[in-house]
C-alpha cells in the first residue's frame, strides 16, 4: 500500500483526521505544580494516554501516535529515565490485553536496542498480539527522534537499490521510514506550552496542521482533542495551491511551495 505524499500528491479533506500525531509534554511541570514528584506527572499521564485512545476509537481515528520517549530523553536524571521505563513495563503488562479487546493495534517505533530485555520482550509480544487488530493503529515512539529515523531509511534505501541515474526520489525513500505503515498525520497536537517539533516525526509532518495547547498533558482528554479537532477542521489545507484553486475546481492544483 502506498499512502500520499504531502509534497508530491494533494490528498482528500477530511473533517476527522486519519492521523493524530501528539508530543505528550508538561508532566513534569504538572507535578512540580502540585507539590509532587516529576515522576507523579507521568504516572497520571498514562490516565491521559488512555483517555485519548478510547476517544480516538470512538471518533473514528484510524492512526494515533505518541512521543513517549525521545532519543535525547536520556539526557534525563537517571532516577526519572528508570521510572519511565519502569512505568512503560508496568503499562505493557496491564494495558495490552485491554488494547486487543477494544481492536487496537499496537506498534513501537524507534531504537528499542537501549531498553532492557524485559520491556523489548514485552513490546514484541504486545504487537504479535495485536496484530490482527485494525481499528486504531497506536504507535507509540519510544528512543525514537526523526533525524536518525530519516537516516536509518537512506542507509536502508541504498542497501536496498544501486543508485538510479537520476537520483533517489521521495518514493525510493518513504517506504524505509519506520512510519510507512501509516498515511502522514493530519493533525499534530503538542500539549504543556512549547511551541516546538522536537525531532518527531520530521519527514511525515512537513503538511501536517499543529496544533498547540499550554495544557499539560496529565489534564488532556476527549473535550481538548475534540476542540484540537475543532481547530484542524477549520483550517484550510492548502498543500502548496492558492485560496481560489481550493473553491474552483477548473484551476489547476499543482502542489507547489507553501
Ligand atoms: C514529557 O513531559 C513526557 C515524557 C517524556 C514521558 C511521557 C510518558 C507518558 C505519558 C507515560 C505513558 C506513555 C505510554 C504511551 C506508555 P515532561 O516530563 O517533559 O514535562 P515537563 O516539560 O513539564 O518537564
């Protein structure tokens, strides 16, 4: 299956979004806030996470995607890096089973070869047993940052193929991206005030609508991704075309620069 390319193709509105894309940020914050440890902001975070599936099925997203821990998040205090990872083997261990039974596909995405044997085994045998399921792909990126995600997919790229006479292309490379399973997201959320991409998903969001709340993400639920979804419905997607192509189809709608 080959999905759109935002820079090469102009895909269907949608008024609910295919992909929602989040960086789930201001736990820390959230805690320090209330008197409590950093560690308290993730742990009531994994409430948020699972409110946002269940919402996400119910609308009727196919794709969710999660930040859970970037490739520079070890740069953490060592203390909070072993309680997340802690706290990623106690959520396998309790929420697997439930994600099957609600029809949800699990999927990791990033360089799981830093992570203890147990949490590699445990996201193995969490994505066998749910790859049957097809009505919410969750993914969720764990040492993941989208520099060395693009660079892992050009070392793949030509190991796979000589070079063409003219150059690789966009298509040569997008199928060794470790999100090729998904279509690009149509909406990307960053809660807890920072205005930033952080080295997610940089190839996949180059048309993506972002979305940013001061919200910390222990406090987002149904009603804040409804009014993020609120906010993507009303933009106008233009993917490179002016205003007047998008209202009179005789126009010719080339995808061209932003
Ligand atoms: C960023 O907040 C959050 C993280 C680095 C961890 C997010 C992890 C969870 C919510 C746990 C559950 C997730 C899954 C999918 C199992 P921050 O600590 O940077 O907050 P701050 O900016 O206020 O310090």
């Amino acid at each position: 299956m080959r999905f759109f390319s935002s820079t090469r193709d102009i895909p269907e509105s949608v008024a609910v979004p295919r992909h929602v894309a989040i960086i789930m940020d201001g736990n820390g914050r959230w805690a320090k806030k209330r008197f409590l440890p950093r560690v308290a902001g993730h742990k009531r975070g994994v409430e948020a996470v699972r409110a946002t599936v269940k919402a996400c099925i119910e609308r009727g997203i196919g794709y969710l995607t999660l930040f859970a821990f970037s490739s520079e998040n070890w740069r953490r205090p060592v203390d909070e890096v072993s309680y997340l990872m802690g706290l990623f083997v106690s959520v396998l261990e309790s929420e697997v089973e439930k994600l099957h039974d609600a029809g949800v596909r699990l999927r990791v995405i990033g360089d799981l070869s830093r992570f203890d044997a147990r949490l590699i085994e445990l996201i193995a045998s969490g994505e066998r047993r749910t790859a049957g399921n097809d009505r919410l792909v969750l993914t969720v990126a764990a040492n993941y940052g989208g520099r060395g995600d693009i660079m892992q997919a050009v070392n793949r790229m030509i190991a796979a193929s000589p070079a063409p006479a003219n150059g690789y292309t966009e298509d040569d490379l997008a199928p060794h991206l470790s999100m090729a399973y998904a279509p690009e997201p149509d909406l990307f959320i960053r809660t807890g005030g920072e205005q930033r991409i952080s080295n997610f998903l940089l190839w996949q969001l180059a048309y993506t609508e972002c979305y940013f709340t001061d919200l910390p993400w222990p406090e987002f639920d149904a009603g804040r991704l409804d009014e993020a979804i609120g906010s993507f419905r009303a933009r106008e997607r233009r993917f490179g075309r002016t205003s007047e192509q998008l209202t009179d189809p005789a126009s010719p709608s080339r995808p061209g620069h932003a």
